[in-house]
C-alpha cells in the first residue's frame, strides 16, 4: 500500500517533467518542419510562377552577391543554415518550385524572423531564386554553377 501511494506521488511530481522533456526532444523535428511550411503554404498562382532568368546563366552569380549581402548574416554564409534560419539547403527549398521561393522571398516570414524582400528589384529577387536552387543538397556543389 505505501508503496503504491509512494508511486502515486513520484507520478504525480515527476509525471510534467517526463512529458516536457519527451516533448522538447520532439520538438526539434517539428520546429525544422515548421520553418518550412510557408513553401507547402504557397498560393497555387505565385508556385505556377516561372523564373524568367531560368536561362539566365549568369543570374546565380548575381543571386550569389545579392545572398553574401541580403541572407547569408541569417542563412549562413554556405546557406547550410543557422541558429537564426533554417538551411536553403534542404530537400524541402531544393524540390521548391521556383514561385513558390520567388513568393517566400517576397512576402517573409515575419513570425519566425524572415524579413519581407518585396523591397528588392523583381529581378534581384529572381536572382536570388536561381542561386538558392543552383546551390543543390550536397554541401560540396558549385552554388554559382547554372542547375542541371
């Protein structure tokens, strides 16, 4: 019996505890899928959107300055990522349809930091659309290298 009550109570006290922490290791994996949700939020128009530099070789040597001067303070100077923002990188900004980053850019994501662009030139703006996907996933790619 006083065994019982004894875990009754260590249940009771150590019960939140136990659930914060399952929660905080969990939140890891939520909180990197959340700060990429805006692109899976993309109206369908501005994610139909096509790049017009698309075959602009040289726009992702343009994007790349516009990124050292405008992103890279955040994103990381490699865009890998940071504490302040996720990496361009991921699969998930790599797979993105060329609107649905034009459109990211564009508007922010002023409730986790992402400043609104809207202020740049369209083009710089597309600029920087090309160099974030000529970047690829793997860590080693030539980012100012045209996508294949």
């Amino acid at each position: 019996m006083k065994s019982a009550i004894a875990l009754g109570i260590a249940l009771l006290f150590l019960g939140p505890a136990l659930a914060q922490t399952e929660k905080e290791q969990s939140g890891g994996a939520a909180k990197k899928e959340s700060s990429y949700a805006e692109l899976a939020q993309t109206p369908e128009k501005a994610r139909n959107r096509k790049n017009p530099l698309e075959g602009d070789a040289e726009a992702p040597a343009a994007g790349k300055k516009l990124f050292e001067r405008h992103c890279a303070e955040c994103h990381g100077e490699d865009a890998a990522g940071s504490p302040k923002a996720p990496s361009l990188r991921a699969a998930a900004v790599q797979k993105a349809a060329p609107g649905a980053l034009f459109w990211v850019l564009s508007n922010g994501v002023v409730r986790r930091g992402m400043p609104v662009w809207s202020k740049l030139p369209e083009a710089q703006r597309w600029q920087l659309v090309r160099y974030v996907q000529s970047l690829g996933a793997a860590a080693n790619a030539d980012p100012t290298s045209p996508p294949r």
